[in-house]
C-alpha cells in the first residue's frame, strides 16, 4: 500500500517525493505500506490548512461535530477486520489485541460524537438580580498530535476524537512504522464528511515534522504520547510560545503481591500485565513487588505462566507477538544482558525466540532476587522482561514501587480492605488498581501519569481531555 499525506481534504506526495517502508515485525522482509518521508513545507502546508478551516469548524454546532464523529465510529465499525488485520501486520500485536484496539477507538469516536452536544458551558448564579454569569467553552484552536507505534489507532483515535468534538483542527504526525495503521482511520474521517482541512495527516521524522509542528506559532497546542527523552524535546519546542502542552511518557510500573494475596489472580494480573501486547505498553507491568513470605511459590507460578506462552505471527493469534522492530528488539536484548551483569538471577526467556526466522520474537523473561537499584528495576525496557523484587514488609513494598522517575500505572494484589487503601493513598501513580494489572483504563476516566511519565498538566481521555482542548471565557451579560 503506497500511503499519502492528507492535507485540505487533499492526498498528496511528501514534497520531498521520498518514502520509506513499514514492515511486518513478524516478516520484516514483508512491505506493509510506503510511507511518506515528510519536509518541513509538508507540516507547514497541513498548518496552512488546518488555519484555514479553523473558524468554520468551531463554527459549526456541536451536534453536527458528533454526527461526523459518529458516522467515523461506524465506518471504523464496518472496516474492522481490515484495519485490524492492518494493524496485526504493522505493529505486530496478537488478532485479539488488535480486533480489541479498534473496538477501543469505535467506542472512543461513539463517546465524543455524544460528548459533542453537550459541549458550550455553564450557568452560574450571579450577586445581582440584573446579571446573567456563565461560563462559555471555546475550542482552543490549530492542535498538533504527535502518536507513537504502539497503539497506532487508539491512541490518534483518543487525542482527535475530543479535540474534533470541541471544535478544534488537528494536525496528526503518527510514527513512521504506524503509519498506515493511522491512514486507515483518516479515511474513516474522511468518508465521514469531515470538512477540508479539519484534520491533517503528516508522516515523517520528529525532528522535522514533529519540530515543525510543535513550533509553528499558529499552533494552539500540542498533545504527544512517546518517549521520555522526545517528550523533554518537545516541551522544549512548545515552550517558547507559551502552547499549552500535554505529554504523556514511559512507565516503569510496579504490582505489589502482598502475603495475604490470591496467589492465582496474583500470576494472572502480573503475567498478563508484564506479557501482554509483548510488553509493549506504557502501563505494562515491569516489575513485581512480592512479599518475602509468598515470593518463592510466586517465582516458581510466574516462570511457568511465562513458559507456558506461545509467540507467533499476530494473525495466528498467538499469546505474545513481536516486537514492534529490530531495535526495539535489540534494546530488549540488550537489557535483558544488563539484567545478568548486575547480578539479577534469569529464570527465564532471556533470548531471540528460536524458530522465529528473521521476526522480531523475544522470549517472555523473568529475573528473580531483582535489586531495586539495578537498572532493569529503574529503567523502562518497553518488552516482555518482569523484574521480581522481595521485599519484607508493606512499607518496603510502597518504597521500592515508588523509587523510581516514573509514576504511571501501579497496583496491589492483596485481600485486605484496609492495606489497599493505603495503597491508593501512598502510591506515587496517576493510576492506582486493586486486585487487578496495571494496563487497560476505561475510556471515560482521566488519564495520565505522575513525576517523569507526565507533563502533570492535562490528563486524557474522559472530560479530562474536553478540558485541554478548551478555553473557559466567563461572561457577564446585565439587563
């Protein structure tokens, strides 16, 4: 598939005229897609554009905005076999995962598209018997949207959705090697009737086109959802303009398996936290937190959950597919081999799967007697590597989850009421669960980390995103 840019309601070349593949992670000799290798002049026309047709949109009522967000729903609904087998070959995750991923983005577009009615402000009761006070919300303006691989419809499908639905326009940069995962819901869009200009596609490097759009200075704001390292950049980029910015990064996220815990639910929250969609979440489990007194049977259940998986082409349905590329799977290899040098004890996996071919296959990968220090404990290893740390007491428990940069995702598997509200308190996590793991949020509530995973500005998802993408202006209107 040769893939364009979508700029005015337009699909067009990259000025530069270049392309680049997206491959199959599973048979990386295998061409999903040619991708545009975007310039400058490309972000600077999709900004051109999204100006243009920035008045009109906030322009038009909020019910019309739901019904072509709804109408996207249904499209996206109709061609969902398609895009999932799309994204089963450009990203790598599982049939189920995928067919999963796309019914998040349906129910997501579903949920604005209803959103959108309600979107204008409040009354309030004014002192004066002559004034009437309310509070109007106004779309924010031209939004830049920068996603990442890893969830290459969900994610674009959760910052454009809310930002359509309130009135804003949208330029949408997905990473390279996710991109035709991401025209696939642009043509949804577009189908849909969604007016030239509202929303832009432009593909390419982020240090071009995503520098491009994060400081155009008719850019409002900016939503990115990557690394810790390119969000810095990012923010960097956004700040000299005073944009509003939103940014949500990695996670190096803790389970806390206490003495009283069901020790089966236990295994399933941290095997299916840590292994599933090949560890390649934000929110996946990295490390498991386990109390002295189980820590020994726990070890012993993880490693045979970890065994037990199959791995295989996404298309197959396996338990665990790829990873996303080969550097991905090099840098997974890499500190699976930091993992051994410090002295951590491999239980299990630790290699290149065999008879995997040329895909980019790593075995499930368990450590024991794990040091909190040790840097596959502190650092975000974004593959399927489980870090079990032993600890003596609750308080140790809550010190290790909580020693390191991160703070996004964190649970606690324990069968004592009082202990997890403590948890809930004492955790340093923009998400706290209980007897359940750490990935997978409802789409109707905020989302968003804590210290380095976050800019801890504006959460996502939810009304918490109607708010980023708003400005309140308070009136008073006397008689």
């Amino acid at each position: 598939m040769a893939c364009q840019n979508y700029i005015g309601g337009e699909w067009r070349d990259s000025t530069s005229g270049e392309t680049m593949p997206s491959r199959n992670p599973a048979v990386p000799s295998e061409v999903v897609g040619e991708v545009p290798v975007s310039t400058v002049d490309d972000a600077t026309a999709a900004v051109d554009a999204a100006a243009a047709a920035r008045e009109a949109w906030a322009e038009t009522p909020g019910p019309e905005r739901g019904a072509i967000l709804r109408e996207t729903g249904r499209l996206l609904a109709e061609r969902r076999d398609a895009i999932a087998e799309t994204l089963v070959l450009e990203e790598g995750k599982t049939w189920s995962e995928s067919t999963g991923e796309v019914q998040r983005a349906i129910d997501i577009f579903h949920y604005y598209a209803a959103k959108a009615a309600d979107i204008g402000g409040t009354v309030k009761s004014s002192s004066s018997r002559a004034t009437t006070l309310s509070v109007r919300t106004e779309p924010i303006g031209i939004v830049s949207a920068i996603t990442p691989w890893n969830y290459p419809l969900g994610i674009p499908a959760w910052k454009v959705a809310p930002a359509l639905a309130t009135g804003n326009v949208v330029t949408l940069k997905p990473a390279e090697n996710a991109a035709v995962t991401a025209t696939a819901l642009v043509e949804c869009l577009d189908d849909a009737g969604l007016p030239d200009g509202v929303l832009n596609l432009v593909t390419g490097p982020g240090d071009t086109v995503g520098e491009a759009l994060t400081t155009d200075d008719r850019v409002d704001a900016v939503s990115f959802t990557g690394s810790e390292s390119v969000g810095d950049i990012v923010y960097r980029n956004a700040a000299p303009d005073q944009k509003r910015v939103q940014l949500e990064m990695g996670g190096k996220n803790p389970t806390v398996v206490t003495p009283d815990a069901d020790l089966d639910a236990a295994v399933d929250i941290v095997g299916s936290g840590a292994f599933g969609v090949t560890g390649q979440a934000c929110t996946a489990c990295s490390r498991a937190v386990v109390h002295e007194a189980v820590y020994d049977e726990f070890l012993e259940r993880i490693v045979e959950y970890a065994e037990s998986l199959s791995l295989g082409p996404g298309m197959d349905d396996p338990d665990m597919g790829p990873q996303n590329s080969d550097s991905e799977l090099s840098s997974t290899l890499e500190y699976i081999a930091v993992g051994r040098d410090e002295g951590a004890v491999l239980e299990t996996g630790g290699r290149r799967a065999e008879d995997a071919g040329d895909g980019y296959f790593v075995e499930p990968t368990v450590f024991a007697d794990v040091d909190p220090a040790m840097r596959i404990a502190q650092e975000e290893i974004f593959g399927p590597v489980l870090s079990v740390i032993p600890v003596s007491s609750y308080e140790e428990a809550v010190a290790v989850a909580n020693g390191v940069e991160q703070g996004l995702s964190a649970s606690i598997v324990t069968q004592n009421l009082r202990e997890a509200h403590r948890f809930v308190d004492d955790i340093d996590a923009g998400v706290a669960k209980v007897n359940e793991k750490t990935t997978g949020l409802e789409l109707h509530v905020p989302f968003g980390g804590m210290k380095a995973s976050s800019s801890e500005t504006y959460r996502e998802q939810g009304d918490a995103a109607l708010d980023f993408y708003t400005l309140s202006k308070t009136v008073y209107l006397n008689y």
